[in-house]
C-alpha cells in the first residue's frame, strides 16, 4: 500500500519561508504526476503546486512566483519550497498524485503563518 508522509510544516511570521517534504513509499512516485495540496479551515482541498513525472511545473495564481515544487525520484521525495509567506497561506498541505487518488491521503503537515 503507497503511503505518504508529508512533513517541514511550522508556525512563521509573514515574509518567512519553509520547505516541505513528501516522502512517498512504493512503485508509483516516478510514474506519476505529484500535487501539493492544502486545506484551510472551512475551505475546500486545492490544489496549489504540481509536477509532472518529467519535471513540468504548474501553479495556482495565487503562490505564483513564492512557491517552487520539486522532486528527487531517486529518493522518492517531493518538495515544495514556499517563500514570501502570507497568512492567506495558512492551512493542512498535503501531498498526492495528480489528479489525486492513486494513494490514500496521509496526515498533512500545518502551515501556520501569523505575526
């Protein structure tokens, strides 16, 4: 069973930066296409940073230009650098394929970010 295991979250001050990990047990992760996820409170699950099994990259407009997604295939490993933290950025981040649904959900990892 492909388990995921995101960690790196934490409590920042706007302006601050973090960087997430995904690890990613089993087959799959070089196969597929990998998302970063988050769910802020009261809010639907989006999809904010993907990349493909090549390295292609896509993001939603509004971590644009602050957040940059990686993967090391070798390592089973997907990272999503965030830069120029907002409180906006505030919310459980997770990591699945994309579109979501090859591997179960793991636990997430919160990202707090607040003066």
């Amino acid at each position: 069973q492909v388990q995921l295991v995101e960690s790196g979250g934490g409590l920042m001050q706007p302006g601050g930066s973090l960087r997430l990990s995904c690890a990613v047990s089993g087959s799959i992760f070089s196969m597929y296409a990998m998302g970063w996820y988050r769910q802020a409170p009261g809010k639907q699950r989006e999809l904010v940073a993907a990349i493909t099994s090549r390295g292609t990259t896509t993001y939603a407009e509004s971590v644009k230009g602050r957040f940059t997604i990686s993967r090391d295939n070798a390592k089973n490993t997907m990272y999503l650098r965030m830069n120029s933290l907002k409180p906006e950025d505030t919310a459980v981040y997770y990591c699945n394929t994309d579109p979501p649904g090859r591997a179960n959900w793991g636990q997430g990892t919160q990202v707090t970010v607040s003066s």
